[in-house]
C-alpha cells in the first residue's frame, strides 16, 4: 500500500497516474472535491480509452494532514508514503497557514511514518531550501544556507525538512527532493503554471532573472525511482536546467503562437508593479499576483547543478522545450 499526500495538485496527480501504471494500491488524499476534476483531466489526456477504470483503482481519503488521527489511520498498513501535499504562497496574510500546512503537517506524517514502521518515506521539498552560492557558481546539496536572504515559503520548507531529518536521525527509511520550478499539464491557473497562462493573454515584460526548471514527470519518475532504490537518508536537486526567465516566456509564446515579452522589467518597475498588486489584493480581497518577494526573486540569478542525481540514478532528463511544446499543445487543444 502506497500513500500519496497532496493527490490532487500538479506533482501528486502525476506520481498517481505512474503509480497507477505500475499497478500499485494507492490511498491519495484530498481536501475536498472540488479539485479532483484536474486529476480526472490528467488522466483521461493520457488515457482517453481507460482514464476511469485507471482512475477507478485510487481509493480517495477526505482528510487533512494536519489531523494526525486521520493520518495514523489510513497508513496503518502502508508501506510507503510520498508526501507532496504543501501550500505555496509569497503572500504574506498567508504565513500562519504555511506554517501549520508545511511544518506541522510534515511532522504529522513523520510521526506516523515512524509510528507505523512505514518502509520508506520520500519528501517532495524545494530548491528555495538550498544554499546560496556567488553569481555563475552552481548550487548543490552541499551549499550551506544562510537564513538572511530566504523568505517565508522558503523557511517553512526549510523547518519541514528538519522534521525529515530529525525523523531519519529516529529511524525513519527516508529521501527529499528538491525540484526546482516544476512545469507539467494542470490547472494552469495556478502556481508556475501561471506563466502559461499570463502569455497566453499577453505578457509584455520579462525579468533578467535566471533559475532552474524540471519536467513534472522527470521528478515523478525521480521520486519512484529513489522509493525503488536502496538509496537512502539523502537529498537530490532535481532540475533538467538552468535557464533565464526571458529564454522560457519565449519559449512557451513561441509554441502558444503568441508574442514574446519585449520589455524588460526593471527594479523600479517592478516595485510599482508589486505595490499596485498590493494595493488590489486588499481592495478585491484577492491574492496578489506579484509580491515584493516574487520581484525580488524574479531578478536573481541562481544556477543549481543536477549532476548527483544524474550520477545516482543514470538519468536523462526531458528536455525544458520539448516539456513546454508538450504543454501548449494541451492549452491549444483546451
């Protein structure tokens, strides 16, 4: 028995259709309903034919990660856990609420690992957790972090992944992860996947920003892979590369058939932009589209390395524009 946490959003509904194939017994959590209709969509994309009676073989828990009887319950007899349940947010009314999802949830389902003798658990991190290096030197798991420069998403990452750790140093059969900015088929109307849909409806501005990009299923087959292996008790940057932000939103306009971004957004721009955004977000009582750290962020330049996994498992990774050709041929089909 496999447990999947966080079985609806982009990462959880993709490992569901690998595991699916691999004809394993799944329990998937969900919140609610309401987003179920995106795994639906996944499936029936890649398996027109046999989407339902594939979907048919997950049994669905309504439950919270944060109810800890609720989670001792339904990993009774699990053998392994992939948690990728999290909230991800650079909106500050947030913080409370990333704390408990991305903390105390991760405890919770250490705890229960442990208190379960759950075979093996891998945790779907963050590269935001990683260390800091000088400009065109790569990031890699062994690059110490400094708490100065890292914000709230990234700290609650940070502290989760202290739970895995604390929980390893107590016996607990674990891996982490750390995928970079994840693109996949979805709901593109949320996450990274937003930066389909705002070139779709015209995006004029780019950032000089540059950071690292994965193909969703490149980390689901990751992931499966370490749950396979006898690897354990270490972390993996998972990213197919390196690219500026201006390289990717030409990218998906060139295959969405829509006009590249031809200005660059400054430091002064952007700060106007994320202060409007402010200003509308409480008016509307809407999440801003862009925050003072999403602007800060969008002009870094980070290089990460993926040479240890690629070593560990012999990967090759798909590469970013086949990954983005492949996503606007949903949306156009859409």
């Amino acid at each position: 028995m496999v447990v999947v946490t966080g079985g609806t959003g982009l990462v959880g509904s993709h490992l569901l259709l690998y595991l699916v194939k691999k004809n394993q017994k799944i329990i998937a959590i969900k919140r609610s309903d309401k987003n179920l209709k995106n795994v639906i969509n996944l499936f029936s994309f890649f398996y027109p034919n046999e989407y339902k009676k594939m979907f048919d073989k997950i049994i669905w828990k309504k439950g919270d990660i944060l109810d800890y009887d609720f989670l001792q319950n339904i990993t009774k007899n699990a053998k392994k856990i992939f948690h990728c349940a999290a909230l991800i947010s650079f909106d500050s009314s947030k913080k409370k609420m990333m704390k408990k999802v991305n903390v105390e949830g991760t405890k919770n389902i250490v705890d229960v690992a442990l208190e379960n003798k759950i075979e093996k658990l891998c945790y779907v991190s963050s590269i935001t957790v990683m260390g800091e290096e000088e400009k065109n030197t790569y990031i890699t798991e062994e690059t110490e972090r400094t708490n100065e420069k890292n914000y709230y998403y990234s700290q609650t990452k940070f502290e989760a992944e202290l739970e895995v750790w604390r929980a390893i140093a107590e016996g607990l059969n674990a891996v982490i992860v750390n995928p970079s900015i994840i693109f996949g088929i979805g709901d593109f109307k949320n996450g990274s996947l937003t930066f389909f849909n705002t070139v779709y409806n015209g995006l004029p501005f780019y950032t000089s920003g540059k950071t690292a990009f994965v193909d969703v299923k490149d980390l689901v087959k990751i992931m499966i892979e370490l749950m396979e292996s006898d690897i354990s008790n270490e972390r993996f940057i998972v990213s197919e590369n390196n690219y500026f932000y201006k390289e990717i939103l030409e990218k998906i306009a060139k295959h969405l058939n829509k006009r590249a971004p031809k200005i660059l957004a400054n430091s002064f721009l952007l700060s106007i932009f994320w202060r409007l955004e402010f200003l509308r977000s409480k008016l509307f009582f809407a999440e801003p589209k862009i925050t003072k750290e999403t602007a800060i962020l969008s002009q870094k330049i980070s290089m990460y390395s993926n040479e240890k996994i690629k070593k560990r498992l012999n990967f090759s990774f798909k590469s970013m524009d086949k990954t983005i050709k492949e996503i606007s041929e949903f949306i156009l089909k859409k």
